[in-house]
C-alpha cells in the first residue's frame, strides 16, 4: 500500500472539552449491535486478527478488518483469508471490501457473510493513487450513481449490514449526494472520514461536513478523524450529533484509547494512562494474540511497527530500534521489549523480568 508506517503520528486535537455524551448502543442488525458505538477503523496491514482482538479486549465496541478485494473473497484466495480470518470471539467483526463491480461486491459480500462477518464495509474513501487510478476507494465518490447499484446488489446477496465508509469528498465535498445513493440503496451505516481525498491527511478533521451529513439523512453516521481520546471523542459526538466515532491512527500503540472512551461514556472515570507494568502486560497479551495467528517468521515481520508505535517517543524507542532487525522467535520479542521498558524505567525491578535471548521461558503459556 506503500503506507509509511514509520511516519504515521497520532492525530491532535486541542480545544474545549464539551459535556459527557450520552451515545446508546448502535443497532445495525440482530447480529450487529455495537456497544459502546466506538469502532476500531479498517487500516491496511495493521486492523489484523491480534489487533483487532486486542482492541476489542480493550473495549471497541466493533472491529474492522482491512480492505480486502472483491475478487480475492469470491475466490478464497489465500492472501484474502488470511486478511480477514475471522475468529469467534473478536465478534462482532466487520469486514471491508473493495471494488467497483456491483455484481463482484455482492459476490464478494456473500463469501464475507459465509465466513462469519457480522456486517460488510465498502471501501469508498482510500485516497492511494495505486487504488483510485482502476475506479476504486475514492472514486466512487465520483460516480453516485455505481454507488447505488453496488449497495442494491450488495444488500439483496446478503442478511447482514451492509455500510460504507467514505470521504467528505474528492476535492469539493459531495457526499451527501453519495450518502443519499448509498442510503437508497439500502445501505444500513457511512462512516465519514471529515477530509477530502485531496486533502489525505493535512489539516484538522471537518466537524461541519459531518453534522450536515447527519442532518441529510436518515441512515446511521460514525464520525471518524483525529478522534484520538475521550475529549476528542466527546467533541465528535457533540459537535456532529453522530451516531458513533471511529479510531484509527489513535489505536496505535494505544489500544487503551477504547477503555477509556468507553468508561467515559458509561459515565465511569476514565482510566489512568497505563502504568509500565500493565503496558508490558498488554504488549505480551498482543504477542500470545500473534502467534496464536501467524507463525513466529511472520510474527516477527509483522509486530515491529506495533512495537514502535508502544514505544514512540519514549527513550526506550532508541534502545527497541536497535533490537528490531535480528528478531527470530517469541523470546526475542519479549526481550526487546524488556530492553524498551528497562530504557524507560531504569528500575531493576523490569530488568529482573527481563529474558536471556534466545532461553525458552514460556511466557505465552503463563
Ligand atoms: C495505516 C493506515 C491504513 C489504513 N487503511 C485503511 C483501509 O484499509 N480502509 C479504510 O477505509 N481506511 C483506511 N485507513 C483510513 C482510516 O481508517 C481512517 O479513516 C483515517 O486514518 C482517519 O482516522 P484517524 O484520524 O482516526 O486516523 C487507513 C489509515 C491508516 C493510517
């Protein structure tokens, strides 16, 4: 997807802290009921099944897989299972499909449903060149009309939800003009992404495009974009009357951002940022998640990026980088990120926990 994960920085976003917001459950369906309605964002090479799980334990109320292509679920290609394998208990679980063919979306949806989603996603907002240049993610945006056929196709072939997720709009804003195809063609939820595809991620979210939007239709709106704790989530909600927010850059390295978002809305004080301890626990939790998934090669490729995301910023970065590249099994895992939370501690208390490379110390079995 060419995405520069090194580069990716949690959103900001200062101002007044509006009151709590009382948010109800968000009803899709029988089989789709999102409580607390705080969602976990599709994110190419990231929304996988130890993420996804991680973010559910930590309180999102739904989770998405990453865009998969129509035509990779139509035929069970290998690449395209292995995105979505969904598990049971990471329910309820949507997952996101890309393409442009009504006929091939409605297909697509049909094998996503058989393999357990309980809601499907379009992809009508990813701003790649690579995926707009063949009519897919945001162009559509271009073509309400395609919109509207891919969602009656979409909604006849399946049972379950079937939404979209998309941007305020190519370069102007027009996605009221998309929301309304969508909703006629039967669509239960959009998902807005408040920037255009031409802004990608430059400047602050646009709250105002996404309260008119929820004025214009009658279907459901989540409101997504820079959400990234509980004050921005209250002002998401607050500002645009939405009826859910959704987190992406936010959950990196931070899937404590549910817990707290969620314990803010039930009412209950949010949580203290976690201590190293729980950090650490949470972090071994995300790796006993990798290899039930992926063998320890593909763990250890693939866990990196998660790892500097819990550690940005803080000095144990420096002393992580260092350890990354000769990661071969699960110990060495764990031993980078002694050697991360020792740099930021100093205490010999963490270091005594620390493991020899390489010596089996059975730590996913605890
Ligand atoms: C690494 C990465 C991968 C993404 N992949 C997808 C994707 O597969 N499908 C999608 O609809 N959006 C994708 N997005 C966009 C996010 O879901 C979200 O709309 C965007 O980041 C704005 O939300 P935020 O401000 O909470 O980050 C991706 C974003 C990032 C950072």
């Amino acid at each position: 997807m060419g995405i520069p994960f090194d580069k990716l920085t949690p959103p900001r976003w200062g101002g007044e802290v509006p009151e709590r917001v009382d948010a109800p459950p968000l009803v899709l369906g029988p089989q789709c009921v999102i409580e607390p309605p705080v969602i976990l964002s599709p994110m190419a090479a990231v929304t996988n099944p130890p993420f996804r799980k991680i973010c559910r334990e930590m309180g999102a109320g739904l989770v998405v897989t990453e865009m998969v292509s129509a035509q990779g679920l139509i035929h069970r290609a290998p690449k395209a299972m292995s995105l979505v394998d969904l598990q049971p208990d990471e329910a309820p679980v949507a997952v996101q499909i890309y393409g442009k063919d009504p006929e091939e979306m409605a297909r697509g949806a049909k094998v996503a449903e058989e393999l357990g989603a309980h809601a499907v996603d379009v992809n009508m907002g990813c701003p790649m060149r690579k995926v707009v240049s063949s009519g897919h993610g945001a162009a559509l945006l271009l073509d309400p009309g395609r919109v509207r056929e891919i969602f009656e196709a979409m909604s006849d072939a399946v049972d379950i939800p079937v939404t979209g997720k998309t941007r305020a709009g190519w370069e102007d804003t027009n996605v009221i003009e998309v929301a309304q195809a969508m909703q006629e063609g039967g669509a239960a939820a959009l998902t807005i992404h408040g920037r255009t595809r031409s802004d990608m991620y430059d400047g602050h979210v646009d709250l105002a495009v996404i309260s008119e939007l929820v004025r214009s239709v009658d279907i459901k709106v989540i409101g997504n974009g820079d959400v990234c704790d509980w004050k921005s989530a209250r002002r998401m909600f607050d500002i645009t009357g939405c009826d859910g927010v959704m987190v992406a850059r936010g959950a990196l390295g931070n899937p404590w951002v549910f817990q707290e978002i969620a314990a803010d809305m039930a009412a209950l004080s949010v949580p203290p940022r976690p201590s190293l301890e729980e950090k650490r626990a949470t972090i071994l939790r995300h790796i006993e998640l990798y290899v039930e998934s992926f063998d320890a090669r593909r763990m250890c490729l693939e866990i990196r990026k998660h790892l500097l995301w819990y550690f940005r910023g803080t000095p144990g970065e420096k002393i992580l980088r260092r350890r990354l590249s000769g990661l071969k099994s699960i110990d060495d895992v764990i031993w980078a990120v002694d050697a991360a939370i020792e740099g930021n501690t100093g205490i010999e208390e963490v270091a005594a926990k620390s493991h020899p490379r390489g010596k089996n110390v059975g730590v996913m079995g605890a």
